[in-house]
C-alpha cells in the first residue's frame, strides 16, 4: 500500500491569512492554474450573457420574502423617501438595485477575467464581509443559508449557460472543453463559498477547548463539506449532461 503524504497545515491561519487558506481550499479541492485558464476562457461565452444571469439573480433574490426584506430595509439610504412601498410593493427599477446589479456584474466579469493574485482574495473575502456587520453597517446581516442558496443559484444558471454554448452549434462551440470548465467553476465557486462562510464561522477551536466537547457537539466543518457538496454538483452535470 503507497504511503500517503500528510500535508502539515497550520489552522490558526486559515482565517486570517487569505492566501494561506486560498492556497490550502486549492490544494484539498485540486484547483490548478488549468483550472483558471479554463474560467477565463469562458470569458467571451459568458461575457455577453451577464447582465441576464445578474437579472435571474435578482428575479430569484426577489420571490422569496426572506431575501426580498434585505434589499427592503436599505430603501431609505437610497430611495426617495417620499415614496410609501410595502415589501410587496418594493420592485426592481428601485435605485439602489441598479446599484447592486451593476457591482454583481463587475464581480462575475472579473471571475472570468483578472487573474486570481492578492486583489481577487480580498476581492472574495469582502463578498462575505459586506453581507454581515464585520462591515460596520449592523443593518445588513443577511443569513448564511440565503448567501449559500444564492451561489448555488448562480453556479447552476452559470454551468447552463456554458451546456448550451457547447450544444449550440456555434463555431468553437463543440471544441470548448465543457467538462473541464463545469469542474473549474465548480471548484472556484466552492472557494468562494469558503470566503463568504468564514465570516459566518464561530473562532477556530483551539486543542484545549476541543478536549471539553462531547462528540455530540461537532459537526463537519463547512471547509470540508463545501469541497465534498460541490464535488458531487459537478459530477452530476457531467454525467447528466456531457456529451
């Protein structure tokens, strides 16, 4: 039996130095710089198709109570307050969601453009701050289970977007790597995730406290069962869609 190598890894960093966890969330899950030409190279398949992915986001964001009410309880700062909306009522064409859908773009087209260095961490580190109150703004504290449905939501409009390129018959389109890019978005959006829930994660258990837990009281750490979730995503769209 080959001896397997174990990977000394210091957890004390994994929060707070982001190339250090970008570089370990890389290693575990397997992203390479293949990966990353790949998204890149998905760039002018889905550069055309962003402002409808961003418009299906805030279709999504607003059929649901729960993450309607986010955008709801900002109108003052950047609505006319002389308007009177219920949550009901509050609808798209408000000012501030033009606001927000135009930095969504700008994030999903630097996805698949600009090279994943220092800004790109701090870049993936602020969605997750910017939606808690780590920001300073207590109003904004939107739920974890909505940020993870919303990336779910958008690795699946994204990964369909990119099958029917590749069914569409369009010069290069049958050439385009398709099973190798479904796994590279993949894999990057499960870092994503990972950036966006550490700022949701209680501190880091320390050896000494561990020792006071019963078992009953640990649960998977959400590193671990992002990498083993969105590796089940991407074996299913390519046995389920590959040609």
């Amino acid at each position: 039996m080959a001896t397997i190598t174990v990977h000394k890894i210091d957890e004390s960093r994994l929060d707070a130095d982001l190339a250090y966890r970008f570089k370990y969330l890389c290693d575990f899950i397997g992203i390479s710089e293949d990966d990353i030409k790949l998204i890149h190279g998905s760039a002018s398949v889905l550069g055309p198709k962003v402002e409808g992915l961003v418009d299906a986001v805030y279709d999504k964001l607003f059929s649901f109570s729960c993450t309607k009410k986010v955008f709801f309880r900002e109108r003052e700062k950047y609505d006319d307050p002389s308007q009177t909306v219920t949550l009901d009522t509050y609808d798209l064409n408000k000012p501030q969601i033009g606001m927000r859908k135009s930095s969504l773009k700008r994030f999903i087209v630097r996805l698949v453009t600009k090279p994943y260095d220092g800004a790109m961490l701090d870049e993936l580190d602020r969605m997750g701050r910017i939606h808690t109150p780590h920001s300073g703004r207590t109003s904004i504290n939107v739920e974890l289970i909505h940020m993870q449905a919303l990336l779910a939501f958008l690795q699946d409009a994204v990964l369909a977007e990119l099958y029917t390129y590749h069914r569409s018959g369009e010069e290069g389109s049958k050439e385009f790597d398709i099973s190798g890019t479904v796994r590279a978005f993949c894999k990057v959006l499960a870092v994503l995730g990972q950036f966006i829930s550490k700022w949701y994660e209680k501190p880091r258990i320390t050896k000494s406290s561990q020792r006071s837990l019963s078992p009953s009281s640990l649960s998977v750490p959400s590193l671990l069962l992002g990498a083993v979730v969105v590796g089940a995503v991407a074996m299913a769209y390519i046995v389920f869609n590959d040609e």
